[in-house]
C-alpha cells in the first residue's frame, strides 16, 4: 500500500511538472495585466522545437534553448499584437494556439517524414534522471528511504527547476523591485506610468518570462518525459496550467498545490485503468482519462470561491485623454 | 523685492485633433506660494497640467522651472525636476501597502529590502514635518479617500517634490477632510513648497490661494491675486460674462404629497445594507435635497425608487399609487408610469446611450410610447420633431439631432437627458448629480429648469454631492449618511452644520 502511494505521488510529480511550469508561465503575464491563453500554443512550440533540435545536435541542452527561443518568440508576438498595438489578448491567444498546432504538425511533416513526429533522442539528446546522494543508501531506510529515494530522488533535472521556480517566482513578485512593478501594472498601469515607469516594456518583460518558462514547459515534454516530440502532445496541458493559475488566484505556492492537485488526478487515473474498482468493477479507460478535466470544471465551478484576476488585465493601457 | 518664480509657461499650445486644449498659455507661479487654477470643465486646466508633468508634450512653447529651460519629456523627468502631481483619479494600487504605493517608481534598488527600510524612516519624517499620519502597512484600497489621497501627497513628497500638482483634490472629500487638506497645503507652503491647485471650486480658491489664474477655453485668461479678487468676478472670467452664483426663486409652495417613500430598506449585491429604513416624503411645489458624501446610500435610494435596483422592503406612493417595492420585482417602465421620471446620477452609465444618434436618446425608455411609432416599428420622422422641439427649447448644442450623443459636451449631453425626462410632464422627478460635469453656464440653465417644474407644482427629489448645489436648490434638506436619514435640515443651515451630519456626527451632537 505504501509502495504503491509512493508510485502513485512519485508519477504524480512528474505529470505536474509541465503543468506547474506552464502555470508559473501564465502567472508573470497575467499578473502584467495580459491573459495569455497561449500557453498551450507556446508549449507545443517549444516542444517542437526542442524534440527536433536535440534530434538534429544530439544535445538535449541544445533542443532545451531551442524550446525555449520559439517560446519567447510567440511571446513576442502575442506581446507585440496586445501590448504594442493593443489588440484583444483572448483573440491572439487562440491564434497562437492554432498557429503552434498547425505549423508543428507541417514542419514536423517537411522535416522528418514521421507523420508529424520528431526522430526519437535518446542518450544525451534526452534528460535522464538524477539521483540525488546517497539514495541508494538510503532506500532500506523503512519510510524516509521510500520518500527519498524514490520519491524525491530519481528525477531529470527539469522537475528539480519547476519545483525551484516556485520560491524563486515567489521571491521575485514579492521581494523585488521588478515585482512590485509587475504586480502593480496588472492592477492599475496608470499608477505605474504616472510613477515614470514604461508599462510597455515592463510588461514585455513579463512575457518574456512567460516565454522562458513555457519554453522550459515544452522541452520538458519532448526531450524529458517523452523521447521525441509527437503531434499535439500537450492535449490541452496549457489549458489545465491556466485553470491551476486561476484556482490559485494567480499565487505562486497555491498555483504549485493546484498542479500537484491536477498531477495526482492524472497520476490515479493513468494508475485505475484496467483496474477493478470496489462495487463498480472495471471502469472504462475514457471516463477515467476525463477524471482531471470534470474535476477541472467542479472545483472551478464551485470550490474555490471568487477568483479576482489581476484588475487590469485583458485591457490594453492607453493613455486618458482628459 | 525680486520674487523666485517656481514655474514659468510661456506660450504653451496643444491640440487634440481638432480641438485646440490649450492656446498660448503664460503662467508665472511664484515659489512657496499656493497658486490656484481655475476654469469650467473642458478649459484646459487638466491638460496643462498634464504638459507640467511630462504626460503629454506640448505643441510649442517654453517652460522654466526655477528659472532654467526644461523639456518635460517623461513623468520620469518631472519627478527629477522635483514636480509631484495629486491626479484627480488616484493613481493607486488598490491592494499593495500604503508603503508599496509610497515606493512605486522609486524603490531604492533592485531587491526591495534595500529601499524599504529607508522609506519607512522617510515617512516617519514626512508624517512628523507635515502632520500627515498614514499608516505605513494599510492596505490602501480599505483606507477612506481622505486617507488615499494623503498617500498621492505622501507619494510625491517621498520623490523629494518641491513643486505639488493637486487636480481637483476636493471632489472626492467631505467639508472636514477638504478643510484638513487645506491645512496640509498651508503647512507644505510655509515649508517652502510651491502647491498648484487645480480645481473649479471657487470657495476653495478664496480659501486656500494665494494667486489665481482663470483659464476659458484653452486661454489663460487673468491672474490675480486672491486677496484683491472676489467670487463673482472670478466666475465672470471663468465664462466671460456675470453669472448668478445663487438661484433665484421664490419661497416654495408645497401642496400635498407626489412622492412618499415608507420604510425603505435596500442590500447591495455584497449583502451590505446600504439604505437603512428611510422615510420622507415630497410635496407638490417643492424640491426636497438629499445630501451626503457619495456612497452613502444616496445612489441606491435614488434606483430603489426607480424600480432599478430590487428593495428588500418599503411602500412607494407616486402621485396616489401605493407600490410596495418589496412585493415583486417591479420594472422601471412600470414605475415610470406612474408618473415618475428619472435623470439617473451617471448619465453616461444609466442615462444615455453615447453611441447612438441624439435623437435616439431622447427617446430612450420611451420608446413604447405611441408617439414614437407603432407596434415593433419606430416612426423616425415624429421622434426627430421631438428630439429638435427638446433642442430648441433647451438650448442643446450644436442643433443637430443627427449627431452622435457623445459628441456633444458634458452639459448639453444632460440637458439631451433633462428634456426627454421632463418634457414627458411627470408628477415626480428623481434627479441625480444634475450637474456634475457640467459646465457653469448649463449649471445656470439646469438649475433654473428645476426651479420652474416645482413653481409649476411638481415634486422634485435631488442628490447631489455638492452641497452648495443641494443648499441652493432644495426647500428641505435631508441629510444621508450610512444608508440613513440623520437629519433634516432647512437649506439656509450653516454648512459647518451640515458637515457634520454628512461625516456621521452623531444627530445629538450636531443638534
């Protein structure tokens, strides 16, 4: 029972990853005061790019800086049609979203013939795991050694960032002089421009990291979890990561609890399937696959009480004309 | 005596598109002195400021501070030439600190730990030399106006401002607080700062000012100084011709009741309680004034009336007929049947839709009326002849019931309202704000429309937050404050009096 808690949360970690790096992603944009929900899009880039570069080097590192350029690249686009020329941030979302789908898929096609996969990595084109000292010497340890070992241990070095970008987020928002400003621009941008600060380039530097992590987000996918990128492999992870940032009222150490939440749902019903369950006996493999999203929409519907976005996002900021 | 001049403009233009916002502008402000600006709304004011303080860039023109040459190209280099500016919407963040608001902009460096430590001792400082206590770790959006805007001065100050902007700093505060930020702005004056005020008040500018320059449509019109000025003439600047400070109207004659409001008690969407078992009642011939700072229940009376906004309880009797609000959800067509009509607070919100033509506004809500057509269809032709007759008759410019509402000005826009509400000849009329945005001369033309529907012996029930308005007008004063009736007053009650009442003085103490 104990080993099996630990397979459960061990795999649990794992399916959070992304999920947590995505939704950290969307945090430093919207806390801006610009809805992104283009994370999905950014992901799949990035996975793309980062599966294709570590087939093409044989460097997972190099595909990982690839994964992340393309992301800051649709950032930047998404910054440049909202920020720069004010246009509506759900509408270019869901063309970032359709552009990453389409494009991955053709270029996929173009460049390698495998239906829209990329070559599989394997050796130093993926990420293998770490294991952390003395694992191995501690796993007999009844309890701490099962934790350790297994659980904490036994990861690639991806998880370990994800989990780190928690207090290292928390720190910038809270603790520095750009978070200040990035958590003032998302409630009210004419406080921070009368301050003498550009809203503009501060909030593209938020997307900017937006980039960065979502970038992170899809290598992961492609050159960490997986060996190789494979059409449409984020199946709608961004759009989780964006319900986890909203049940965690865009805070970073809630937004790690909803992940790990939406990860552990994932984890069980990967782990129910083809499984006897008590007084209801096999459960079909699709019901259990939508678990995480049904529970997505209850605990949005009804759990978490009012979720107050950031006050001036979705708005472009133009100057009042008195 | 060669006095140091703080600000210097010389020829100062801007243009907006076709709008010409300032025209040539010379101002001279001497240091350490208070320099009031006054001017309608839409005189430019607002925009001249905003040039000072590097929001927008003057077209041409010279500005000097302390006698050098600047261009302020960027809010950032007004701070550094040590001009603050108080917006008349605060430029605040809601949910951050007052501590975080103070350092915004100027932190100290790149961890917070670095700088915070210093402004906290700045604002022990600030608060010791100025008298402006604040505390440090509020958040600001639970803080009263007053409060918040002593944190915009905070603000400014913590930048090391020498020369303070305040944009109408009073619209938002009651008598008690307006007069605690006079003594804030005399004891920044006698420190050796130089405060701009900017504001359309003229009692404020009688009391506080040293000098004063009159602005009218985009020009600078006069500087004088305040001791050797009056109200009257500053007004006369103000619009380019005398105008009639006071109403003129005879003692009201009131006849039986239009409107009588029993009991009413109204909850807000966050469950507050928000008007607190109110009772009154308005008589034929008279016009009964509800006054009080905004948010004190005045706006939610006005629409539980309406039938806008559901009651909880109360029984509303309009011209003879007994509505009981609580009974069902009661429509604002049906109460307006009645015989009530309703010039909302936010005319932009409730009362106009600025997008559509003129003339489709002056039918708005009354567009079921047979005389504006038949069955689903509009007859356009007989809603133009009304929309024109109201034009003509008050006075709304330009003339042309074609345009798009939101292109005329601020107080033609609320005659557009006025006469469709009036002209349907009420028995009772609720009217809101009737004035706020507007410039003097339809001030003039709104107030006196009033005055002639209670002489022609309708009801009229006013809320306004300008209490020189409500005193001006009313017969009866009903003062709000907290969702209750605390006191009614006769309009010649001295207006230190009613100031207390509208701050929540308990009724004993004020009587």
């Amino acid at each position: 029972m104990f080993d099996t808690l630990i397979l459960i949360l061990d795999s649990t970690v794992r399916l959070s990853t992304p999920l947590l790096l995505a939704a950290l992603a969307g945090l430093y944009s919207e806390r801006s005061g610009v809805f992104d929900i283009g994370l999905e899009g950014k992901m799949l880039g990035a996975a793309f790019a980062a599966g294709a570069a570590a087939a093409v080097t044989g460097s997972a590192w190099i595909g990982l800086g690839a994964g992340i350029l393309v992301s800051i690249a649709l950032a930047l686009v998404h910054g440049f049609a909202c920020i720069t020329h004010r246009g509506n941030q759900i509408v270019s979302g869901v063309a970032i979203n359709f552009l990453a789908i389409g494009l991955t898929a053709l270029l996929g096609q173009d460049w390698f013939r495998q239906g829209g996969r990329t070559p599989p990595v394997t050796g130093d084109a993926r990420f293998e795991t770490l294991v952390l000292p003395f694992a191995d010497a501690l796993r007999e340890v009844p309890v701490i050694g099962g934790i350790y070992s297994e659980l904490l241990s036994g990861h690639n070095v991806l998880v370990y960032i994800a989990f780190l970008a928690v207090p290292f987020t928390w720190w910038v928002l809270f603790r520095t002089r750009f978070g200040l400003r990035l958590r003032a621009v998302g409630e009210n941008p004419a406080a921070v421009d009368t301050a003498g600060i550009s809203v503009t380039w501060l909030r593209y530097r938020a997307v900017i990291c937006t980039g960065i992590l979502c970038g992170i987000a899809g290598a992961y996918l492609s050159v960490a979890q997986s060996a190789g990128f494979i059409k449409d492999m984020t199946a709608g992870k961004g759009f989780i990561a964006l319900a986890a940032l909203i049940f965690a009222k865009w805070k970073p150490v809630p937004v790690m609890f909803a992940c790990l939440l939406f990860g552990f749902l994932d984890a069980v019903a990967i782990r129910l399937q083809g499984q006897q369950v008590p007084g209801i006996g096999e459960v079909p493999v699709q019901a259990i696959q939508a678990l995480p999203y049904i529970l997505t929409v209850v605990l949005l519907a009804g759990f978490i009480g009012r979720a107050v976005p950031p006050k001036a996002g979705g708005t472009a900021y133009v100057k009042e004309r008195s | 005596m060669s006095e140091q001049l703080a600000i210097e403009l010389e020829g100062i233009d801007k243009r907006f598109g076709a709008v010409q916002a300032n025209k040539d502008i010379n101002l001279k402000v001497k240091k350490g002195s208070i320099h009031g600006i006054v001017g309608e709304n839409g005189a430019g004011k607002s925009t001249l400021m905003s040039i000072l303080y590097g929001f927008y860039h003057a077209d041409g023109g010279e500005i000097r501070v302390d006698g050098k040459t600047v261009t302020i190209a960027s809010s950032q280099a007004a701070i550094a030439l040590g001009i603050g500016m108080v917006h008349q919407h605060f430029m605040l963040v809601d949910n951050f600190t007052v501590l975080e608001n103070v350092i915004l902009g100027a932190e100290g460096g790149a961890r917070l730990s670095e700088g915070i430590g210093r402004a906290r001792a700045e604002l022990k400082r600030l608060e010791a030399d100025y008298d402006l206590k604040v505390d440090p770790d509020a958040i600001t959006g639970d803080l009263p106006v007053g409060l918040q805007q002593r944190v915009e001065i905070l603000k400014a100050l913590f930048r090391g401002a020498d020369i303070l902007i305040l944009d109408e700093p009073t619209g938002v505060l009651t008598p008690p607080e307006a007069d605690h930020l006079f003594r804030i702005l005399r004891v920044l004056r006698d420190e050796g700062k130089t405060v701009l005020l900017i504001t359309h008040k003229l009692r404020e500018i009688m009391a506080v000012t040293d000098e004063v320059s009159v602005m009218r449509r985009g020009e600078m019109v006069a500087t004088r100084e305040t001791s050797k000025t009056s109200m009257g003439e500053l007004a006369e600047l103000m619009v380019g011709r005398r105008v009639l400070l006071d109403v003129e109207k005879t003692p009201a004659q009131p006849g039986a009741p239009l409107l009588s409001v029993e009991g009413l008690n109204v909850r807000d969407a966050r469950g507050v309680d928000v008007v607190k078992d109110v009772s009154f009642e308005v008589r034929a011939g008279e016009i009964v004034g509800i006054a009080g700072v905004s948010g004190n229940g005045q706006s939610e009376l006005l629409e539980a009336i309406a039938g806008i906004r559901p009651a909880r309880s109360g029984i509303v009797t309009i011209d003879g007929t007994r509505i009981d609000l609580a009974a069902a959800r009661r429509d604002p067509a049906e109460i307006r049947s009645y015989g009530l009509a309703h010039v909302p607070e936010d005319r932009h919100r409730m009362g106009l839709v600025t997008r559509f033509h003129e003339y489709e506004n002056a039918i708005l809500g009354y567009h079921r009326d047979p005389a504006c057509g038949r069955g689903a269809f509009l007859d356009l032709d007989a809603i133009r002849a009304t929309a024109r007759a109201g034009i003509e008759k008050y006075d709304i410019r330009p003339p042309d019931c074609s345009l798009k509402t939101a292109n005329f000005s601020g107080g033609n826009q609320q005659k557009i309202v006025l006469a469709r509400e009036i002209e349907r000849d009420p028995a009772v009329l609720l009217v809101g704000q009737p004035t706020r945005g507007v410039d003097i001369g339809a001030i003039e033309f709104i107030h006196k429309r009033l005055v002639a529907l209670r002489d022609a012996g309708k009801a009229v029930l006013l809320v306004s937050v300008e209490l020189d308005e409500v005193r001006a007008l009313a017969d009866r004063v009903l003062v709000m404050f907290d969702g209750r009736v605390v006191g009614e007053r006769a309009p010649e009650t001295a207006e230190s009096e009613l100031g207390l009442l509208m701050a929540g003085a308990t009724q004993e103490a004020a009587e």
